[in-house]
C-alpha cells in the first residue's frame, strides 16, 4: 500500500513538472524574442543614426536637385532644368528673402543642377577682366570639390570641364579638368557689381555669358548670350522633405547608387546593409518591427545631433560669428551635416562671412535704437576684392525696405565720410540721422529686430586665420 502511494506520489510530481516546464519554455522563449528585438532595435538604431548623420548632406543636395529643377510652389521663381543656368537679372532686392535666404546685394546670382551621369558638363567662363566671380561648387557629400573664382582661378576666357568618376579620359587637353565625387553637383555663381545701374546691367549681360554645356556640345557654342527657361514653364510638384521620416532613407539609398562613398568609408556600407539601406535600394515596407522603431528613434536624434552640431561651426569675435571650416569639415560627419543644414558658403580663401544680431552689451539689435560702427584708421576689413555690412530681418531673413533704398554699405559705398584721425564711423538706424556725416555712412535698419552680416571676399590670411575681427556695434550716445 505504501509503494502504491509512493508511485502515485512520483507520478503526481512528473505531472506537475510536465505542465509547469512547457510554462516555464514559453516565458524563457518570450523573454529571448524581447531580448532578441530589443537588440535589433538598438542596432537598428545605432546605424541608423551613423547613416542619418553621415547621410545628410546627400539628402539635401536630393530636396534641392528636386526643388531646383523643377517647380515646388506655384509662385516660384527660381528653377531650371537639369544642366541649365538659371539667371538673374538683377541685383536682390526685398521680397528675394522668400526664394533666397538673405541674399546679398553686391553680385549677380546664377545658379545650376548639374548632373553627369550621362556625360561631362562644360563650364565656359568668359573673360570677365576685373570683375570679381565666385562659383560654389557642391558635391552631393557637401564637399567642395574644387575652387573656381578669380582669386584662385584667374579671370576667365576657360574651359572647366566637370566631369565624375571614369570619365577623365574624355576631357580635353585643352580644357581645366574639374573631378567630381559622384554624378550630382550644384554650382552657385555670383559675379561683382558696384550696384550702380549701369554697372548692373553691365554685370547682368556679362553673367548670360558663362555657359554650361554637355561637352559633346562644346563645337556648338556660340558667343550668344545665354538664355533662362522662365520657372513657370516647369512641372509644378509636391516639395520633398524627407528629413523627419523613413522616406530619409529612401532617398539616400537613391542619391549613394549615383554619388558612390568614397573608398575609406565603404566599409559603412558594410554595417548599413545590416538595415537593409544599399545603393539604390532600401524598402520600407520589409522592415521587421523592431527595426522600424530603431530608425525612427535614429530620425529624430539625427536631426537634433545635427542641429547641435551647428555651434561647432562658428567662432565668435568682438560679438561677431563666424565659421573658417565651410568647405573643411574632412571627417567630422556632424559638422558636414550642420553645414549641409545651416547653408552651404565659398571656401574661406573666397569669401568670410561675419554675423551678429546683438549690440556690444548683449542685447538683440532693433531699428528702434541708433548704433554706430566705428572701424579705427587702417583697420578697415583686409580684402583685395571688396567688403560690405547688410541689414536683414530677424523673421524674414530679407532686406529692410527703406526710401534712399540702400540694403548694404562698404568699401564701394560712394560718398562715404572718414573721421578727421582717418577712422569710418557707420551709423545704423530706422530714422536718418540728423548729423549730414553720418547720413552719408547710413545703414537703414527699419523698426524691428534684424541681424547683419559682413561680407569679405578674397580677404587677406589676417581674416583666413582668425587674427581680425570687425569692431562692435555700439549704441549711439
């Protein structure tokens, strides 16, 4: 009797055993999987936020290729087709602020999307004299491939060839070879001018005479001014925006099939697949859940990392901001997204730009008050080509509209007064001062907050390397 219970008690214990460890498994497996998904989250995230941040620049240069060459607003009134010059014929005035972000008032804009995947572009520059040119040139990475303007390049009457890896062997002997990183470039010109209405003009025909050609074309240019397809004559589009969403991803896969990394970064490429991002292909739609979430969170830390990144671009002198590594980011990802963010600019040895928006105590600037910018004899911005202050709306990011319709002042400013001991007092304000000197050094401010910039081009190593600074913007006494 006792061995029967004894058996029925061992056999009640191995029931008890068999139901609890399938119990038992399923926790164990059910844990695993979240510990399993949790892993590839955090993967998934982590390279997302490499891709994201490495793959910014490419990104933009897409919103632009898209926004540029074609229409994204029914009232848009810069864009041309792939491979063709857009040009401006006239000086920026107020109301460009909606097109342009504070754009200057000292050159004569064009701007170009090229793309080389059939062929090289020629870039035909005239001989242009004395006059100042700048082309920005873009790579689809935010690198500056190449620099082209007077300073560097002399003044014109070439041939620059563009053209993208395996095409070298095609470009003329004859002609400057320019080598592209990958097949999308953007080309932004600006060509000097004194603001004068006829020296305006001059510097508009001038600028219709640079040109841009496939290179199998080049016998077929003619000296022919060249000519600008009105933007309403474009197919009207949705905008691209793709830097808050998945669709990021979409696009970067596209841009790296024809902008391929360079040779020391493929092993990026390497860890992206892991997320299913490759050159030309990434599908939204096979992600596992777990992934999904992972780039999600990486979309949303990208671009905060990136905006953050923002304040290592500039150094700040006397109140003044400024950035020596436009251009010069080598392989500091971040700041190459901040960059490809904030705005692209020319490569230092073309041009220094300086920015404030507060007064010498530290309170935000106002056409509501008077100040004055003193720069001591001998100490005026050391450029060989020009300088020039310009007023801008802090909201609208344009120029203030005012009646004598002067929206910058410099060195090509006429009438200028100098102070008896050779120093430039400027005076900026909403209202004209009453001091008939000053008038003539007047930069008219509005009745609002604003920001200025100022502008060297071709400055001297003293500004290159860090050593000058503008002087204070002081509330007048």
């Amino acid at each position: 009797m006792r061995k029967l219970m004894l058996r029925q008690f061992v056999l009640s214990l191995a029931l008890f055993a068999g139901a609890a460890l399938p119990a038992q498994a399923q926790q164990s497996a059910a844990d695993f999987a979240a510990i399993q998904n949790s892993a590839a989250e955090e993967e998934a995230y982590a390279i997302g936020l490499e891709a994201f941040v490495y793959g910014y620049p490419f990104v933009e240069m897409a919103r632009r290729l898209h926004g540029e060459t074609q229409r994204v607003a029914s009232d848009q009134i810069i864009a041309a087709p792939i491979n063709n010059f857009f040009f401006f014929d006239r000086l920026a005035r107020p109301g460009d602020g909606a097109y342009l972000k504070a754009p200057n008032n000292d050159t004569i804009y064009a701007t170009a999307m090229l793309d080389l995947t059939k062929e090289p572009m020629l870039l035909r520059v005239p001989d242009i004299g004395d006059r100042v040119y700048v082309a920005l040139i873009v790579s689809a990475s935010g690198v500056i491939p190449a620099r082209l303007s007077t300073a560097a390049t002399g003044p014109g009457g070439v041939d620059y060839v563009f053209h993208a890896p395996g095409q070298a062997d095609v470009v003329p002997a004859d002609t400057r070879a320019l080598p592209m990183p990958g097949n999308q470039v953007w080309i932004l010109m600006r060509l000097a001018t004194d603001g004068s209405k006829k020296d305006e003009a001059e510097a508009v025909a001038l600028m219709r005479q640079f040109q841009l050609a496939p290179l199998s074309q080049r016998g077929s240019l003619t000296g022919a001014p060249a000519t600008s397809l009105p933007a309403s004559s474009l197919p009207l589009v949705e905008p691209l925006s793709p830097f808050t969403s998945l669709q990021f991803f979409e696009v970067l896969a596209k841009m790296l099939a024809s902008n391929p990394v360079p040779d020391h970064d493929r092993g990026l490429l390497v860890r992206w697949a892991r997320i299913g991002l490759e050159p030309g292909r990434f599908d939204v739609d096979k992600l596992a859940t777990p992934v999904r979430r992972g780039l999600e969170r990486a979309i949303v830390q990208g671009n905060k990392q990136v905006a953050a990144a923002q304040f290592g671009i500039a150094i700040t002198r006397n109140g003044w901001n400024y950035s020596l590594v436009i251009g010069k980011a080598g392989a500091d990802w971040a700041l190459n997204a901040a960059i490809a963010m904030g705005g692209y600019g020319n490569l230092p040895e073309d041009s220094v730009y300086y920015q404030r928006n507060m007064d010498s105590v530290g309170n935000q600037l106002t056409g509501t008050k008077a100040y004055t910018m003193t720069f001591p004899k001998g100490q005026l911005p050391p450029v060989e080509a020009f300088w020039s202050i310009t007023a801008y709306g802090m909201a609208s990011l344009d120029f203030i509209g005012n009646p004598i319709k002067r929206y910058s002042i410099g060195d090509r400013t006429s009438g200028l007064k100098f102070n008896k001991d050779g120093s430039l007092t400027l005076y900026l304000s909403g209202e004209p001062p009453a001091d008939k000197t000053l008038r003539a050094n007047w930069l008219p401010t509005g009745d609002k907050p604003y920001y200025l910039v100022m502008r060297t081009y071709f400055p001297s190593t003293d500004i290159i390397e860090g050593r000058y600074a503008p002087p204070e913007t002081v509330v007048a006494r």
